[in-house]
C-alpha cells in the first residue's frame, strides 16, 4: 500500500542544481519536503548544509535513511 507521506527530503541550496530534482519529483508525482538553505555572501554554502554533505554541496536527497 502506496503512503503519501513524504520519505523523500530534498537539502536545496539557492543557485544549484537542486531545481533539476524538484522538477523530476514533481513529473513523477513523488511526494518530497525541502529544506532550503541560503549561500553565505561569499556563495559558499552554509555550515549547516555541510553538516548534511561535508563540502557543502547540493542537492542532496535523503530517502529514509538513506542519503
């Protein structure tokens, strides 16, 4: 039995390539979360981000547990 509660959370920093998957996601009709995270005025990433990914990049999808 299909769930429509979202397993798939999408880590989306601005000025990435993390639109690319939220427009898949949305064509497959897969429900997901975002969490969005803005550049540092220097456009690196976020150090909370690179908690998530060690250099900070993006997107990075987690699918349960998986990430």
């Amino acid at each position: 039995m299909a769930s429509n509660v979202p397993t798939i959370k999408v880590y989306w920093l601005n000025e990435s390539r993390a639109d690319r998957i939220l427009f898949l996601l949305e064509e497959l009709e897969l429900p997901y979360t975002i969490e969005k995270f803005e550049r540092q005025p220097d456009k690196l990433a976020p150090t909370e981000l690179k908690q998530i990914h060690p250099l900070g990049k993006s997107p990075v999808i987690k699918d349960g547990d998986r990430v």
